[in-house]
C-alpha cells in the first residue's frame, strides 16, 4: 500500500481552530441525545451488552435498510461511516493494476483510497458549462478492459447537483458493456429539495451512504453499502480484516432513529437547508459582479465559480487568515477557479459571515 494524503481533510484539520466563520463543515448540526430522546422514545436498555458484536450488522438496521431499499439483507453490508464503505468497495473490487473512472471534480478519498491500493485513477470531468451533469461520451472514451469500477457521487459533491436515474442508468450500462461495476455515493441523496430515487437495486450499481451528514447522527459512526449478493459477500469478508464488526452500539441507536424517526429528522434537516439556500442564493445573486454557481438540488454545499486570476488555495488561504473565514479550495476536489461554500450555520451568524465573506471576496478578486 503506498503512502498518501488527504489534502482537503489536512487544510480542513489545519485551518479549522484558526477560523470564526465555518463556510467549509458539510454535515448538519448534530441531533443531541435529548432530541432523540423526544423524537423517537429511546433509551438505552438497562440490561444492554455492550460487549455485543454482530459482525453482520445489528438487526434493527439492517431490517430497516432492506426495507428502505426494497432489497434484500444480505445485499446490505454495514460499515462504520460512511468512508469505510467507500473503502471497502474499493478494496473488494480492485487490484493493483486495475483503473477506476472517478469523476472530478469530486470528493478526494474517492480517487486517493483507491491510489493506496496502487490502482490507476482515470478522471472522468463534470464541467461547469454542462451544469456538472455527467458526460457520457466522455465515459464511453475513458472505459476500458481494465477498468473496474466508474465511481461518483449524488448527489453531486462539491456543487450538489443532481443526476438524473435515466444518466445513472446509461453511466451503468456503458461500465457494465466493459464488465464494471457503477459505485454511486450516495451520501448527500436525502438533501434533495425534490426528493429523488436511489440507485440501490439497479443493475450493475453499488451504492453507500450514511447518517452523517444529512440525519445528524455521524458521532455514532454508521454507513451501509447496497449492492448484489456477490458484491455485499465480498465486501463482507474485507471488513471481517479491517473493523471486524462495526459498534453495535451505533447500528443499535442509528437504527432504532431511522426506524422510528427518519422522517421527523429528515424534516429537521430541510428546515435548515430551505432557510440558509435561500440566504446563499440571494448572496450570489447580489454578488454576481464577482462570483456565479451551478444551483445546488438542495442541500447546504455549492460549488461557486469566481471571476479571478488566482488559485484557489491561496484565495482561501488569504481569506482565512485575514478574515478568520473557512472555505474549502476548489483544487482539492479536482477543479480549481472554485471553492467548496457550506452554509449550516444559524441564521444570524451566516448572514454575518456572507456579509465578511463578500468584503473578502471584493478585495482579494477586484482589490476593492
């Protein structure tokens, strides 16, 4: 396995304490143990083993995800987050020497894990005059008898665009027509102001997700992989070498909540995004003199485009260290000429961090 990094999670992990306007953390704020208390009734059981291990997931999630998916358990693989997920997609289905097409701009660890495992990243581009929706023409150019896996996300991080099933389908053909499997992440799916249909099921598809970011659950640590029965089992025994089994007290609780309170939490969520999109979109719209988007579907990422010469590592980095503002540089997903905006704050505090943002943004673009 060759040595690699992250640079969006070490300029995150940098920069974060240095900063007082956070416009770069993509989860929502997290549910407190009180709010779950109240939403959903639970507890946790007196009589509880919290020395309980099911390698296979706890009960309660797993029924809960086939259900949701309309598939059946042993196509559902646990995992703890998200990230391991993802990972172990990777490291059941490729090799060293094996390509993967993985879009960009993208989410880095979906291009960097698969490099630890020494296999060729081919980059497959969203473009920003396409509205960063899939190029299949291109796909059908970048996939070969090598290539193992097409890998992308929806919805779309960075610019949270969504794509829709009849592209997904077509992306999955033109993989499978090479023997490839489509993994999808399908993480920020639930964002969606209009609500859209998994892939999980679809032919030749491999989806993961979690609660992290949309349900407020990521400090338990839960994510899930939907994918064939051949494809889970594999999955399956790489995690039997890397965690084992994940902690059955996070499945327990994360299932228990999506069981009995998805829907008051995914309303919980909207309510946020709804109010602090518009709040984002109405400052685009003032300030489109100097910087543009690509709609986001919904959600609380973007992915703007601004009007200057410069790298988008050192305009953050002017940014956070005059202004005490964090942004994620565009080139750490794959683009430069933008930067990553999240907008989870409390309303007064992110209108107040728009308004340093755009005093930022005039003087280092126009020197205003």
């Amino acid at each position: 396995m060759q040595e690699t990094t992250c640079d969006i999670f070490d300029w995150l992990h940098e920069w974060w304490p240095k900063t007082t306007y956070d416009l770069a953390s993509s989860n929502v704020p997290g549910v407190t143990y009180s709010e779950l208390k109240k939403l959903t009734g639970f507890t946790i059981p007196g009589d509880l083993d919290l020395g309980s291990n099911v390698q296979d997931g706890a009960p309660i999630l797993k029924e809960f995800l086939a259900k949701r998916y309309k598939v059946d358990t042993d196509m559902v693989v646990t995992s703890t987050g998200g990230s391991e997920g993802n990972f172990l997609v990777f490291g059941s289905q490729l090799n060293q020497g094996d390509e993967i097409v993985c879009e960009q701009p993208g989410y880095s660890p979906m291009w960097i894990s698969p490099r630890m495992l020494r296999v060729n990243v081919v980059p497959w581009y969203r473009q920003y005059k396409d509205g960063f929706q899939l190029d299949l023409e291109a796909l059908k150019e970048l996939v070969t008898k090598r290539t193992k896996l097409v890998a992308m996300t929806n919805l779309h991080n960075p610019s949270h665009v969504a794509v829709p099933q009849s592209q997904i389908k077509a992306a999955a053909e033109i993989a499978g027509d090479r023997g490839a499997k489509l993994l999808i992440d399908e993480m920020f799916l639930d964002a969606a102001f209009k609500p859209q249909r998994s892939a999980a099921g679809m032919d030749g598809v491999i989806i993961t997700a979690s609660v992290s970011k949309i349900y407020g659950l990521g400090g338990i640590r839960t994510g899930w992989i939907v994918a064939d029965k051949g494809t889970a089992r594999q999955c399956q025994l790489i995690k039997n070498l890397t965690t084992g089994s994940s902690p059955y007290m996070g499945e327990y609780m994360n299932g228990f909540a999506m069981a009995k309170a998805r829907p008051a939490l995914l309303k919980r969520f909207l309510s946020l995004a709804r109010r602090n999109h518009a709040i984002a979109s109405r400052w685009v719209r003032k300030n489109s003199d100097i910087i543009e988007w690509v709609t986001p579907a919904g959600g609380l990422l973007s992915y703007p485009k601004y009007r200057a010469n410069m790298d988008s590592v050192k305009l953050c980095t002017n940014i956070a260290k005059k202004y005490k503002l964090l942004l994620s540089p565009g080139t750490y997903f794959g683009m430069d000429g933008h930067f990553r905006m999240t907008y989870r704050l409390p309303e007064a505090k992110l209108k107040e961090a728009f308004e340093v943002l755009e005093i930022a943004l005039r003087e280092e673009i126009t020197g205003a």
